[in-house]
C-alpha cells in the first residue's frame, strides 16, 4: 500500500513509478503595493476634469464668444476704417492688377482719385467751419429769442396782461433745465450700459461672421457639415490649393479676391460659380486639384465638378449640397406616365436628371450610341431605358443581340425582330451575323431612289467586348473578333457607322471596361453619342468620350464604382448641355424589370405584332428533360416560372407555348416533383440531374 507524501520543499529526488507523490510548492504572497502619492492621485483628477468632455465643450464656448467680441471689433474698425479712407479702392485695385485686369484697375484707380477729391474739398472747408458755425448760431439765437417774444406780446394782447410776454420765453427755459435734468439722471446708467451695448454690437458682428479661431467653433462648423458655400470659403479653397501663382495673387488682392468670383447661383442640388483665375494660372492647375478643391470646400471629391466655360481663363465650380448626390431621383416618366408614347424624329428620351435637378432628354434621331463603364454599375439598365423609350414608336424595329446572356432582354420577345442571348462564341456568330444582316439592309436602302423614307433600325448589341475579343474564326478563317480588316464583326460594324445614319441604320453598343483591344479606336469614334459610368482610369475615361470631353472637364474616372451607379458622363449633341461645356453628367432613372415589361407590354399593344428570331436552329427533336436540365443551370432550387422562360428562349417552337402544366407532366413522368418555397414553385436541380442519370442508365441496360 502506497502512501501520499505532503512535502514541502523542492523534492531533487527522481520519481519511482510505483510511488505517488504530491508535491506543494508554497508561493509567498506578493508585497502588498505602495499607496499612491496623494499629489499623483489629485493630478490624476485634474486631468480626468480638465480632459472631460463638458470641460472642454464649456471652456469652448466660452472661448468662442468671448472672441467673438474682440473679432467683432475688429470687423467693425475695419468697417470703420473702410469707410473713412481710401483702404478699399486700395484694395479692389491691387486685386484686379494681381489678376491682370488692367482696364478694372483703371476704373478703381478713377474712383479712388474721385475719393480723394471730394476728401480734400470736405477737409477744405473745416476751415472756414468754426466762423459760419458761429455765426449760425448767433443769428438762430436772435431769431428763436425774436419768435418766442413776439409770441409772447401776442399772448399778451390777447390776454391784456403784460406779464405773458416773457411767458413763451420763460417756458422754453424751463424745458431746457427739465432736459439737463434727465440728462443728469440718465448719464450714470449711460455710462455702464454705453460700454455694455456696444460690446454686444461687437459680439453680434463676430458671432454673425464666424470671427473666432477654428479650434474655438461649434463642432458642425469646426467638421464642415451643413456650411454654406460663400464668396470667402470659395476664395480661401483656391488659395490653400497648392498652386504658387494662385496663391500669391490671391495674397495681394486681399479681401478682394472674392472679386475673381460671379455670382453663386443655386443650380439644383447645389450651387455653381464661375472663377476668373488671375493671369498667370492655367485652368488645368485648377482640374487637375479637384480632390483637394473639395475638401477645401468641405465636400467630397464626388460632390464637385469643375468644368470649362466659354470666357477665356475661367472656370466653372459646382459644388453638391453635402449629401444630396446620395439620395436617389424619382421614377422615370415611362413608370409613371402609362400614355407616353415615343417619336424617333422629334421626340426626347426622358433619361434622368442633371446635377441641377433638371429633366436630361436625349434625342436619338440618327445617331449611333456607345455606352461603358466598369461592371455593375448601371449600364445596361441605362441602355435598355433609351431603348424602352424608343420601342413606344411603332415603326421602329430592332435586333438586339445580348453577349450576357442573363435575361435583361427578355422582355423585347415579340418586339425585337431578332434577340439573341449568351456569352458563348455561338452566340458571338449568331450576332456578327445579325449585323451582317444589317448592313445588307443598309445596302439595299442606299440603292433605293432618293427621298426614300425608311423605317428606323436599332441594331444593338449589349457586352460588345464579347463580340471583338471572341478567337472563333470562320471557314474560310476570317476572325469573328478582333479589330482587323478580316475582322467580321468590327468590319460590319464600321460599315453601319460610315453610312447607315443615312437610311436610319444606327449601330447601339454597351461595353465594359474598354482598352484598345475590348473597343477598338475607329469603333469608339464612329458613335455620335457616346457616355460613360464609373471607370478606373483617365485612359480610359479619354476611350469612353474622347479628349476634347476629359480636356474639358469630362471626368468618369472619378465617379464612385458602386455607390454612383446609373450616374454617367455624356458627350452628344442629342442633349442640352451648358454653353461653353464639352460634356454633362446625367443621373439615369432605374427601370426594372417589372416596369421594363408593362412598357413593353404597352410597345406591343402599339404594333400588329412581330415574331422574335432567336437564331436557334429549328426541326430537330428535342429532349425536354435535357432541356430542362440546361435551363436550370447551376441554380439549385429555380422558379418554375424561369424555368419555363429559359426553355421559350431555348426553342419558342417547342416551349413557347409551355405552361407549369406541361413543366410538370414532363417532370413526374422522370419521377419529379416539383414544391414550393416561401410561396412559390420551384424544382430541385438535384432531382432532375438523377432523373437524367437514372434514364440514361436505363437506356444503356435495355441496349445491352
């Protein structure tokens, strides 16, 4: 029988494998700690008071107002100041030849000497002052001493009474004495409270001007939030912009550097500005601070757009509300208007709105259209809202071809003569040869007598990049993709873009993040209308819309990708934009797809009706729960409501006229059941996969 051993110092014996031992290592109990010193305990505690929240808050506002005092009196001395001398002609004068305005600083320089002039005649005359003051006052004396006498004797008379001729005289005494009287009552408290008046004079003027240091202000002025644009905060952007020559100028002029300024005109959700920069300053030094001009003005890079007008050495400001370039626009006409009705020659797509909160109407009267921009950010919504616009006017047709494949387009089934979709190179043939098709038509009406009127044709295809980067090539070898003279697909399309405005043949692409390889030069530049969503680089923003946009102030680049998507930067002359600008930024109206198909469900009504070409080789016969199974895709619980869209524009022969009663006699008769989910039908794509594997197998049994 073992024992348990207690021991109490280290054991430097090695432990046997048949004795159990507890070993206790006693651990002294620390020092107890040394109290703290009562001076480091208290300057603790005036720290914690002093750092504290309402400490500092309280000792701000004290600050603040009672420098409001001291910079209202300097406002007002200034005024002052300004008022009695020469100082402001001095000053408006030296602004305008810092600016190199020499005409305007003749003008100031006539009114200062104007100024001066009238100074010296007022100066002048103190001279002789004190003699016509006196004499003035001598002959008032008599006359008032004369009137209140025979006022008197006229009293008298009437009074027979010889004593009231001095009463007039007597009373007006007696009136002066009571006004010394009040004066001398009155004079103390004047005293105190002249003092007291005049510094709350001075504090209203600097608590109005905001005359404090900027660590003393509220926190909402101190952060920027709410702050009105003023002539002073535009001048002192530009001055703290980094641009030497601009800032000098800016020094000499003074407090009259608001003088560069036009008028600050509210423009929707903002305001706008026009700035003259002083000689020597080039605007580009201007465009290319957007980023720090912005936060000079407390804004966000977003919220400011500097544009080029017409005035030579100028630019134009438009600075956003802070915030409202976040908050979205109204529905599009076509949601809320169902009897809108469209007209290609004459008639306006409504689009969205501008920056100043403005109706954007593009007209699309025979002018090709390009539309890019990094992925999902808007633009085949964008595409499609002209499109849906467009479809309202009954004699315009369409082949539409959809590189995406996603369903975007579904809903110009039976407006669309042809609509092709999916990102396959099948899919690229399919389209290059639709707009080969186009261009046969383009051919034959070119042929046709003069004075033909020929219906419009949209050909539009959407993710065009699929189309010029697809490596397929032909029987004869000739590339599908590519911008090369064999290419088929880019020689159509410069075909459509050389002559087909002519007979109303236009050529409609949306591209994703165009190089020169993705959206070859000759194609780019061959669209009237061409704009641009969110993209990453100024390259590219110059591919989008070209140089004489972005060297005008063109700026997609520095749109946000995600949170500015539909807001996009357009160069056509299809739209109303500002004199003296090469390009305008629009905010898109968002259509869904559920308002995409009452529209085009009112563009049907308007026709006799068309039948859509999917280009789907047609005759064969077709395995329906292996086209079932193609539908589905990767989707891994479906609606059978997609299902059956898929399957129509599979084959419409075939599936057209599908209904969920025929989804799901095919599907029992594979053993498949289909079952809803929060409501609505679905069918499992794992069920159909083994229904298809299970007949397969089946069928290799019975042909063994």
């Amino acid at each position: 029988m073992s024992e348990n051993v207690v021991n109490l110092h280290k054991n430097t014996a090695p432990a046997t494998e048949d004795a159990s031992v507890t070993t206790l290592t006693v651990v002294p109990d620390p020092a107890p700690a040394k109290p703290v010193p009562l001076w480091v305990r208290s300057g603790r505690a005036m720290k914690r008071a002093v750092t504290d929240e309402r400490t500092t808050t309280t000792a701000r506002a004290v600050a603040r107002h009672s420098l409001y005092v001291w910079g209202g009196g300097r406002i007002v001395a200034r005024r002052t100041w300004d008022g009695r001398t020469g100082a402001r002609y001095e000053r408006f004068l030296r602004a305008a030849e810092a600016a190199g305005n020499m005409e305007l600083a003749g003008e100031w320089e006539e009114r200062l000497q104007h100024f001066r002039d009238a100074r010296h005649r007022r100066r002048m005359d103190l001279l002789t002052s004190p003699i016509d003051v006196a004499k003035s006052i001598g002959v008032g004396a008599g006359v008032s001493v004369g009137v209140l006498v025979a006022l008197g004797v006229v009293m008298a008379i009437n009074n027979h009474d010889i004593t009231d001729v001095i009463t007039p005289l007597t009373a007006t005494i007696e009136f002066i004495g009571l006004l010394i009287r009040i004066v001398q009552v009155v004079w103390p408290y004047a005293i105190v409270l002249g003092p007291l008046f005049a510094l709350l004079g001075m504090w209203a003027v600097g608590s109005k001007q905001q005359a404090a240091p900027q660590w003393a202000l509220p926190a909402n002025v101190r952060n920027g939030e709410g702050e009105p644009i003023t002539p002073s905060i535009v001048v002192k952007a530009l001055r703290d912009l980094g641009v030497p020559a601009l800032r000098n100028a800016i020094k000499e002029m003074g407090d009259a550097g608001a003088s560069m300024l036009g008028p600050i005109r509210i423009a929707g959700c903002g305001v706008e500005v026009d700035v003259t920069l002083p000689s020597g300053v080039a605007t580009n030094e201007v465009q290319t601070k957007r980023r720090k001009l912005a936060e000079n003005l407390t804004r966000h890079e977003h919220e400011v757009f500097i544009t080029i007008p017409q005035a030579a050495r100028t630019v134009r400001l438009w600075v956003a509300d802070s915030g409202a370039l976040d908050e979205p626009i109204g529905p599009s006409p076509l949601v809320t208007d169902d009897t809108m009705t469209a007209d290609y020659t004459k008639g306006k797509a409504p689009w969205g709105q501008d920056l100043r909160g403005d109706a954007a109407r593009l007209s699309l009267y025979q002018r090709h259209l390009l539309i890019t921009g990094l992925s999902n950010q808007g633009k085949t919504v964008a595409l499609r809202s002209l499109a849906l616009w467009l479809a309202l006017d009954k004699s315009v047709q369409f082949l539409i071809g959809d590189l995406k494949g996603a369903g975007d387009w579904n809903m110009f089934m039976g407006l669309a003569t042809t609509l092709i979709q999916g990102p396959t190179d099948e899919h690229v043939i399919q389209v290059t040869e639709m707009v080969e098709g186009a261009v046969e038509e383009m051919n034959k009406r070119l042929m046709s007598p003069p004075g033909t009127v020929f219906p419009p044709l949209i050909v539009l295809v959407d993710e065009a990049q699929v189309a010029f980067m697809c490596p397929a090539k032909d029987d004869e070898k000739r590339p599908y993709g590519g911008s090369k003279a064999n290419s088929r697909y880019f020689m159509a399309v410069r075909k459509i873009h050389n002559q087909g405005r002519a007979v109303n043949v236009l050529m409609w692409q949306g591209t994703q993040d165009p190089t020169n390889e993705n959206l070859p030069k000759l194609v780019r530049e061959g669209a009237h209308t061409r704009a641009s969503l969110a993209l990453g680089t100024e390259s590219q923003a110059r591919m989008a819309l070209g140089d004489k946009a972005v060297d005008g102030g063109a700026a997609p680049n520095l749109l946000r990708p995600g949170l500015d998507q539909g807001t996009l930067v357009l160069a056509s002359s299809g739209i109303d934009i500002p004199a003296g600008q090469a390009s305008i930024t629009v905010r898109t109206h968002y259509i869904d797809d559920d308002a995409a198909e009452a529209i085009t469900d009112r563009a049907k009504a308007l026709r006799d009706g068309v039948t859509t070409l999917t280009v789907i080789e047609r005759g064969e016969e077709r395995d329906a729960l292996a086209d079932i199974a193609g539908a589905i895709g990767e989707s891994p619980r479906p609606l059978t409501t997609d299902v059956l869209k898929r399957l129509a524009m599979l084959d419409e022969d075939a599936y057209g006229g599908w209904t969920n009663g025929d989804l799901k006699r095919v599907l029992e008769a594979a053993g498949v059941e289909s079952y809803k989910s929060h409501g609505r039908m679905v069918i499992r794509r794992e069920d159909v996969l083994t229904a298809l594997a299970n007949r397969d197998d089946e069928d290799s049994a019975s042909a063994s």
